[in-house]
C-alpha cells in the first residue's frame, strides 16, 4: 500500500489506487482527494473542498482528475477562500449552477471548432436532445440532475429507438463532463452506473439497405436509362465504381481530380476520418469523369446540379428511391465489400483501405504507414470488369 504523503503530490495522485480520500494537509484549504471504484471497477479520483460557510461545514466539488490537475485543484481552493472573505461564497458554488439547457449551449460552443464545416453534427445534437432530454431536463440546475432522472429519459426509448437512445445517452454524457470538469458535480449520471442498469436486450440493429453484389450492374444500367438529371445519374456512377460516399461524391472538385495519374485526391476536410483519401480511377470511372465534363467549366463541382452548385444532398438518394432499386446510395458501399470478399483475392486491409475504413488496432496502424494504393487500384478495375460483365 502507497504511504499516505503530509501533502499531495502530482506523483500520488497519479498513481494512487487505494480507495479513500487522501486531504492535501494543512493550509490547503480543505481540499482533498477522493478515490473511489465505479460500478464496473474502473478507477475515479475526484477533487474536493471541505470549507466552513454560514456556521457550516459544506463539500465543494472542484472536479474530476485528470481533467483538473493538482496545482488547478489548489487554486480553486485559493479562490473559494478569497471569494468566501469578501462575502461572495454564500452557497456550496462560487457561481451559478447553469441549467442542463444553458449547459448544452457551451457545451455546443466547446465541440463546434471540431465539426467538419456543413456537417449536421450540431443539428443532430440540438434536435435529439430537444426532442427527449430537454422535457425532463432542460430546466434543472446540473448538478440536480441523478441517475434516474437519466433513466426516466431513456428507458421510453431505449428499445424502441436504440440508436436514439444511445445518441441521446452519449450527448447527456458529454453535457455532465463538462459540469464535472467545471466543478458543478462530482458524477457524471450518464455514465457506467447507467450503462450497467440499462437492459441489453432489445431491437437488432437495422443496416443500411444494400442490393446484393449480383444485382448493382443491373442498378446501373437503371439508372443509365432513366432519363434522369445527367449530373445525378453520372454521379451515382461514379459513387458505385469509387464505392465512395454520397456527400464526397456531390462536393468533388475538378481540383482534386489528377487525370493522367487517375487518381482522385479527397481532401482531410471533405472526409469523414479528417485525413486525405486517395482514390484510384478504373477506367469505367474516368469515362464518367470525362462525361461529367460537358456538364461543367472545369472550376465547378464534378457533377453540378441543373442551377449550377452543388447537387443535393438528397439528389442520388431520391434518383435511387424513385427508380425502385431496393438500396440507399451508402448500401453500394456493403455491395462492393461483399463482392471484395468474395470475388477477390484483395486481402481484407485492401479492402478496408478502398472504404477508407481506418484502422482501429493502434500497433497495425502504427507499422502500417502505406494506403497500398497500387493494390486498391487493382481491385476497382476488377470492381469495374464485374460491373461490366467483362471479367474473367
């Protein structure tokens, strides 16, 4: 067993396991370190401050380690001090406690610099959380808020609309972070302690839908027939034979097309990974590019809408849909992957890689610098010949 320090050190409470709370000594002001196990046996350190306020003595929540260091923890007890002299620290907070919804504003402000531009992650978060958490939630001071009133919100939902639910759970979470971080709370009542007591049993998971592989030439030459918006029937080409996703298929620039290399550069900012993405041109592939063209000067989006910008984000979804082909414009992305798995001798990194899939294990990644492009390259003229019934 560690020996309890006179006073706290950076190097203690770093390495501290055993449970208990461990006091900063004397002239600290009444901090201390709280070390505790979760539900699930995952360690917890917390920060508080023991401090006498109207005759009474009273716990302040300073934060949770690592998120408020040892030196942050002592000057917050420096300031409560100071603020309690002059008369301001009349309650257990020096400030007031924000409701959950004034909460969720900053919490927006804090994560918005790393939303990709025109994405809909703020969207989606307001509306989630507006629709099922602000109800019970909204108007309650953080710090009042407990597990079960966590509970109340999500088990309505919880296996009805799964996913929801989890967004929903995941974005409380996040909201009550950032009130620990604060020194608001101590817990975060969306965290493990729910997981545990949320059932696990529930609806499947629903997957996009998808054609099988057999059956995409066959969508193609749908669409090729249609009659259709040109710009959208090239572009639900060139998304099949890229097995590239919708929205990086409508904001391709001519910039990013290198034709004589054939090759197609998506930038960091236009990917959902936020790292470029090199995508090999099969020759199907630059045909379409050169019938994509006469659509456009040159300086425009690859595939232009009928005014001139970019298409729609619904455009190729609601070509598909009206046409009665049985998938959405993502599904092309599970087509070509089963037919990789099946059909090719590509072995799986390859493709993953032509998904732009990024590779979760740390160590593989780390020794794995190369995007084998040479190899993916090979693998979408083969995607190409089994579209065009030309393979071998």
């Amino acid at each position: 067993m560690m020996e309890r320090p006179y006073r706290l050190s950076a190097r203690f409470v770093a390495t501290i396991e055993q449970p208990g709370r461990y006091g900063d000594g004397r002239g600290s002001g009444g901090l201390s370190l709280l070390v505790k196990h979760t539900t699930r046996g995952h360690l917890a350190k917390s920060w508080a401050q023991r401090i006498n306020l109207d005759g009474r003595q009273r716990n302040l929540g300073l934060g949770s380690w690592p998120h408020v260091s040892l030196a942050e923890a002592r000057e917050k007890c420096a300031l409560n001090l100071a603020a309690r002299r002059r008369g301001e620290l009349v309650t257990g907070r020096k400030r007031t406690v924000p409701t959950f919804e004034e909460a969720v504003e900053k919490v927006i402000v804090v994560h918005r610099a790393g939303w990709k531009d025109g994405s809909r992650s703020e969207e989606d978060w307001r509306a989630t959380l507006r629709d099922y958490a602000m109800p019970k939630l909204g108007r309650r001071p953080v710090h009042r808020i407990s597990t079960s009133d966590v509970m109340e919100v999500l088990l309505p939902i919880w296996n009805e609309k799964r996913v929801t639910a989890r967004r929903v759970r995941h974005r409380i979470s996040a909201v009550m972070r950032w009130a620990v971080a604060q020194g608001y709370r101590e817990d975060n009542p969306a965290g493990e302690a729910i997981g545990a007591a949320l059932p696990r049993n529930g609806v499947q998971v629903r997957h996009l839908p998808a054609l099988p592989y057999a059956e995409v030439a066959g969508a193609l030459e749908t669409v090729r027939g249609s009659g259709a918006y040109p710009g959208t029937v090239l572009a639900f080409e060139f998304l099949v034979l890229t097995s590239c996703r919708s929205g990086e298929v409508r904001g391709a620039r001519w910039e990013e097309m290198d034709l004589e290399a054939r090759e197609w550069r998506i930038p960091p900012e236009r990917m959902k990974t936020g790292r470029e993405h090199r995508v090999p041109l099969s020759g199907a592939a630059l045909a379409v590019l050169r019938e994509a063209r006469e659509l456009a000067d040159g300086s425009e989006p690859v595939f232009p809408s009928a005014r001139g910008g970019l298409l729609s984000k619904l455009a190729i979804a609601k070509l598909v849909r009206d046409l009665g082909i049985g998938a959405v414009p993502h599904g092309f992305r599970s087509s070509f992957r089963d037919w990789a798995a099946e059909c090719s001798d590509a072995p799986r990194e390859v493709c993953e890689l032509a998904l732009a899939h990024v590779n979760t294990n740390a160590i593989e990644a780390a020794y794995r610098r190369s995007d084998l492009f040479e190899r993916r390259r090979t693998l979408m003229e083969q995607w190409a010949a089994f579209l065009a019934g030309t393979a071998g």
